[in-house]
C-alpha cells in the first residue's frame, strides 16, 4: 500500500530483513534510492520516505540512513545501536535526481544542484549541500581546519539561534 501524503513510511523491521537477505549492504549509507531499487518501498515517491520505529526492538548493527522524515522512535533505535539517521530535503527535481539520474545523462544534461529546503522547514531538515557534490571544496575547508559557514548552514542542523548568528556574520 502507498503513502497517504507522499512520504513512504517504510520500517526499520523490513530494512532489517533486506540487510539480512543481503540485498542491502549495512556498511554503506542507506539512501531512499537504495530502498527503493531492493524493493523495500515501491517505485513511486512523491515527497520522500518516511522512517518508522516498527518491526524492530534494537539493531545488532549501526546502519547509516538518509530519509525524508523519520520518527523520534527509529532514530533512537538506530542511534542506540552506533548508527545514524540524517534527514534530507529534496524538491520533486532534485528527487528525480537521486533516484533516476540515468534520465538525466540520457537527455545529455547535467545533476542539478542540491536544492535548499525552505525557510519555515529550514530547522526541521537537513539539506544536502554542495560540499558534498565537490569534496575539493569541502576538503579545503577541512586542509585549513575551519569550518565553512554556508556549508554548516545547510548541512547540518543547530537550531534557530545558530542561523541567527550566522547570518549575522556574513
């Protein structure tokens, strides 16, 4: 059965099962084209996947996931277990991206770049940044041991005051 809204609720019980089936490998991060292309959730996403805390009590392994939403129970349990849950934002075309980007080399076009979330979801999410599309930029910032403002301000999540301040300092 589908989503009610557009985020596919998919649980942390049937992730467990694919990794033990061997279809999704637990030393890699777990990103919503990763269930969908091992079956764990179906072919159409509207908005994203959604994360549940059912079907599984504790994990035996830390797995490292990337989803849309996720419930305050599965990330304890994925936390409580070494691993991480990181919540991504991503319009319909920056979807498209991640789970079709053949369509994109088909049409000879470029990845388009990750889209920022909007300003009322900003605390809520996690966008992916461009420091992540090109680690040579990210790894110079890393070489001179600072932080790069703009790519903690989308990559990361610190609360309403960390914008504030930031925002300030440029």
């Amino acid at each position: 059965m589908g989503p009610v809204w557009g985020f596919w609720p998919v649980g942390l019980g049937k992730i467990a099962k694919l990794i033990n089936a061997g279809k999704i490998d637990s030393s890699e991060l777990i990103t919503m084209k990763t269930l969908k292309d091992t079956g764990a959730i179906g072919k159409q996403i509207r908005d994203g996947v959604r994360l549940m805390g059912r079907g599984l009590k504790r994990s035996n392994w830390p797995i490292h996931l990337e989803v849309s939403r996720v419930t305050v129970r599965a990330k304890e349990a994925v936390e409580a277990a070494g691993g991480s849950v990181r919540k991504v934002y991503y319009n319909k075309l920056g979807l498209r991206a991640l789970l079709k980007p053949e369509w994109f080399e088909k049409k000879g076009r470029l990845l388009p770049r990750a889209a920022r979330p909007p300003q009322n979801k900003k605390t809520k999410l996690i966008a992916l940044d461009d420091c992540l599309r090109q680690p040579s930029r990210f790894l110079l910032h890393q070489k001179k041991e600072k932080q790069c403002p703009l790519c903690l301000s989308r990559e990361a999540y610190f609360g309403q005051d960390f914008f504030r301040k930031l925002m300030k300092s440029l």
